[in-house]
C-alpha cells in the first residue's frame, strides 16, 4: 500500500516552510508521494454548487491557492525520491501543448517522479475565465488526453481532431518515464470510468462519505473498464483515494450529540475506515490535513499508515 500526502499549497498555511518542511519530512519517513490540486476562482456567488458542502458553499481555503506545477517544482528541488503528482489539474482550462510541455519539463527536473492526474472541472465559473464552453466536457477530455501522450511519445506530432488540432511539428523535451508519464483521471461517472480503461494509468478517487458509495465506484470503474477495453485486465489500474480524516479523541460511543462520519472519530475508529478502503482494492491512500503543522500531519499519518500495512 502507497501511503502520500496533500501538500498545504492552498488556505492559511500555504508557505514555504510547511511546504518544504513537509516535503522532506516525508521523504525522510519514506512515504510515496505528495500531491496537489488547482482551483482557478473562488467565486462570491458561484454558479455551481460545491459538491463537498451540503450547502454548496465553497470552501474559503480556494482563496489562496498556489500553482500546483509551480510548488511541484520548487519542491523537487528540494527532495530526492518522493513522487510528486497533481490532483487534479483541470486539463480542460489549458492549452494541451503547453500543459504536456509543462510536465515533462517537470518529470525531468525531478528525475522522472511525476504524476500526472487530470480532471475535467465541475465549476462554470472556472470555465467561463477560461473562455471553454461547459459542453461536451467527456469529448474534448478525450482528445485532450490523446493529444498529451502524442506529445510526449511521437517523434513528429501530429494531432487533428474536432477540438484541439497540431499541425505537424517537433515537440520537445520528452519525458523521462516511459513510454510516458503515468496518468490518473478523477471523477465518479461511468463515462470517467470507461476513459479511464481507454486512456489512462489509475483513478484518483475520494472517500467523502459512506464507504459503500466508494466501495461501489470501484466495483463500477473495474466493471466498466473490462467493458470499454477487454484486452486490459482492470486490476492494472492503480486505486488512489484521497482521504481527509477528522481526528477527535473522544469514542463516537460517549458523543451521543451525532453519529461518526466516514474517516473521523478517534484514531483506531479512522483506522478501521483505512483498513475498509484498503480490502476494496485500493492501491495508495492520499491524506489531505490541511490544517495541521508538518510535524502533526506527519505522526497522524504514521499512526494511521500502521492500520493500511
């Protein structure tokens, strides 16, 4: 079981100094991988409804978000061995020549440890400053993807396609990992799943409720994989689930004011969450705390990594 972390590049605590103090304490207790998100906006009135929030309300850590490629590369810089990946960057609010060469100059300052995790947005507002239509998000995310791996494998690339077209031409650096950068796709639709089977590595997923719910995406996303490319066996694709755990001491039993939600109460009750996750077939956890210092996130999560061996 891969165990990463969220670096604090979004919210209060996104400084140099926790940035890399976590980075390398990480590395320095051999965890797998530390990762990032993107968010364009924090809209006063947004037009989509956050789906974390059962008011839809966003979360006011989107305010301040660093660039996830740009934290990505200063913190290679500073560790050795670490993987290092996004989730997500929305691939539809770039332009794919840009973003592809934007990787794989990353994957080679760091020496090939790169993840690319890519998603399609969910927010109308981050689209519209992007000036992309809402529609037909699934068709140009596939072309969008065909297109990156073109860039980064072909000698000479050349792509025409209904939305993203590249005249014949030599696109360099290429990357190091080969035959190219390993990529995960977010989200929870069939359509995702069966994009996932056709084009990509692994699915970032997200334990944000009720472990049945997740257990059934990954029953769904290795149903609909085997079904959108049967020459694939599905247990190649790498499960990773991002968790945010709410750590409180008190036994769910003695706090008769609600009942435990997925992944909180106390550490031995999120555990037993873990331990749930890992038997559904997940492959790497990714802990999100956002709110802690470097040196509490990491014992957390070594207390909590000892439930996933």
């Amino acid at each position: 079981m891969k165990i990463g972390i969220v670096l604090p590049h979004m919210g209060p605590h996104a400084t140099i100094e926790n940035i890399i103090n976590l980075a390398k304490m990480a590395e320095q207790e051999k965890f797998d991988s530390l990762w990032v998100g993107e968010r364009l906006l924090w809209p006063v009135n947004p037009q989509t409804p956050f789906p974390g929030n059962p008011d839809g309300s966003l979360p006011t850590i989107y305010q301040n978000v660093l660039d996830g490629l740009e934290t990505l590369t200063f913190v290679a810089a500073n560790t050795d061995r670490i993987a290092l990946g996004t989730s997500v960057i929305d691939m539809l609010f770039h332009n794919p020549v840009v973003l592809a060469r934007r990787f794989a100059t990353l994957d080679i300052l760091s020496g090939g440890r790169i993840i690319a995790g890519l998603g399609i947005g969910w927010l109308k507002d981050e689209y519209q400053v992007s000036n992309v239509p809402y529609e037909n998000k699934g068709a140009r995310a596939d072309e969008f993807i065909e297109a990156l791996k073109k860039i980064w494998t072909d000698d000479v690339v050349e792509f025409n396609g209904k939305y993203y077209n590249i005249p014949a031409s030599k696109i360099g650096p290429k990357p190091i990992q080969k035959p190219h950068i390993p990529v995960y796709l977010g989200g929870f639709s069939l359509n995702t799943y069966s994009r996932i089977a056709k084009y990509a590595n692994g699915w970032l997923g997200a334990a944000g409720g009720p472990l049945e719910h997740l257990a059934n995406s990954i029953k769904m996303l290795r149903d609909q994989a085997f079904k959108a490319n049967k020459s694939r066996n599905p247990d190649e694709l790498e499960i990773a689930i991002l968790v945010f755990p709410q750590i409180d001491e008190t036994p769910t039993k003695q706090n008769n004011t609600k009942e435990r939600a997925t992944l909180s109460g106390t550490i031995d009750e999120v555990g037993d969450d873990l331990r749930k996750i890992k038997e559904m077939g997940a492959d790497h956890v990714i802990f999100g705390f956002m709110s802690m210092d470097s040196e509490q996130v990491i014992d957390t999560i070594k207390q909590l990594s000892g439930f996933l061996i």
